[in-house]
C-alpha cells in the first residue's frame, strides 16, 4: 500500500491467525485499487518511487491472484475534470464479487483495528459494520462527501519521526465508545477512500438505513467461526 513499502508506525493491534496472515489477495487488491486513483499518478505528477511501487503492486496482482482477472473489466472512456482540464480517461469496473470477498472484509479489517486503536476494547462479534467504496471520480462528483467529511472531526495518519505519509494514508472518525457506535472514512494516496459505519448492537443497526451517499452500503459482521462476513 506505500511507496518503497514503507509503512510507519501508528496502528498496530493484536490480531488471530486468520486476519493477521489470510489476507493477502485483498492486501493486493486493495493496494491496487488504492494505487491506480493515487492523484498523483492520474495528474502526472508521480515521482519514480511511486511509479515503480504501483508496477510491483500490479506485477503482484497479475502473478498472485490468478482468480481476478475476472473481477475487473474495461468500461469504456470516461471524461473527468482533473486541475481544471477535461481528460479522457480508461475506466475499470470491479464486479461485486471482488468487492464483497475482498476489498470490503479488508475495510472492515481497518475499522475494527482503529476501533481498537483508540478505545483499547474489542469490538463484540454481533457487532455490525456498513462499508461503501468510493473513487476519485465519485468523490469529485458527489458534494455530499465533502460535507460527510466535516462530521468526523478525528484524524489520524501513520508518522515514524518527522516522516509521516498522509498524502497515503488518512483516515477520519467519530468514535462515541459509550454508545457503541463509529463512522469512518479512510483515504488512501488522496484518491480511493471508504466510508464506514459501526454499530456494536445488531439491533441498532438494524434500525439504521446507511443511505448518506445515496449509494448501496453492504453490511458485514464477525464470529470466530467465520471471520468476517457478509450479512
């Protein structure tokens, strides 16, 4: 997920075997996914240590997860406005099969480790987590995110001395523990992001129809012996 694979300190959380060693066709593919709205490259204006890192994440894509190339197709050319210019762009669709097997449990990963990051409780098994993607081009052209944004007041970034990569990794919040409830957005290289919201009672949730983006948030939960799963 970082150029040159450098990740600093900042989030670390004990883990079982299963989360912390059987993930790692979606650490590819979220990587990719991550890497290929990284601003910068869309812009142009990578330097070669990212250029060279987004490669390797595609070279490990192609060569480690034979199953997926049915998980993303070509839609075609989109225009979008980037720095003030229109510019044609190849637009690549990731079916529902990729996002609900890999890249969604692997957001929920994130939200149960800072929710354990910041309030040292583990999050209970009935508890219940929404999670939508979100592109570049849908964060360009959808206001509301913004103004989601300016309600999760908390930030956080990794940092490992005076080097930090925030302009990789950001992640904004509202934890309320005593209620049991978290809305997330994490972000990563300024491009790709999701959005997430936490409810530790299944009966809360329940209750609860997570249409802020008007967009389809799919729900997920965990149990020991299943891991994280679709509900």
């Amino acid at each position: 997920m970082f150029v040159n694979k450098f990740r600093p300190s900042g989030i670390e959380v004990p883990a079982c075997d299963r989360c912390n060693h059987g993930s790692a066709n979606a650490d590819q593919l979220a990587a990719f996914f991550c890497f290929s709205q990284a601003i910068s490259l869309l812009q142009g204006k990578e330097n070669e240590a990212e250029f060279l890192s987004f490669k390797k994440v595609l070279n490990g894509v192609a060569n480690n997860n034979q199953h997926t190339q049915k998980f993303f197709a070509d839609a075609g050319i989109i225009w979008t406005k980037l720095n003030g210019v229109h510019r044609p762009m190849h637009r690549v669709e990731i079916n529902k099969t990729a996002v609900g097997d890999e890249l969604n449990p692997w957001a929920v990963k994130q939200v149960l480790a800072l929710w354990y990051d910041q309030t040292g409780e583990i999050v209970p098994e009935d508890a219940v987590v929404f999670v939508q993607w979100i592109s570049l081009i849908e964060r360009k052209a959808n206001p509301k995110i913004e103004r989601l944004l300016r309600t999760l007041p908390n930030k956080k970034t990794l940092r490992q001395g005076k080097k930090s990569v925030a302009d990789q990794f950001q992640t904004n919040f509202k934890i309320e523990p005593e209620l049991g409830i978290g809305q997330f957005q994490f972000s990563y290289h300024r491009g790709a992001s999701f959005f997430a919201l936490m409810f530790h009672s299944a009966k809360a949730a329940a209750q609860v129809k997570p249409d802020l983006l008007e967009a389809n948030f799919r729900a997920y939960s965990t149990s020991l012996e299943n891991g994280i799963f679709e509900i």
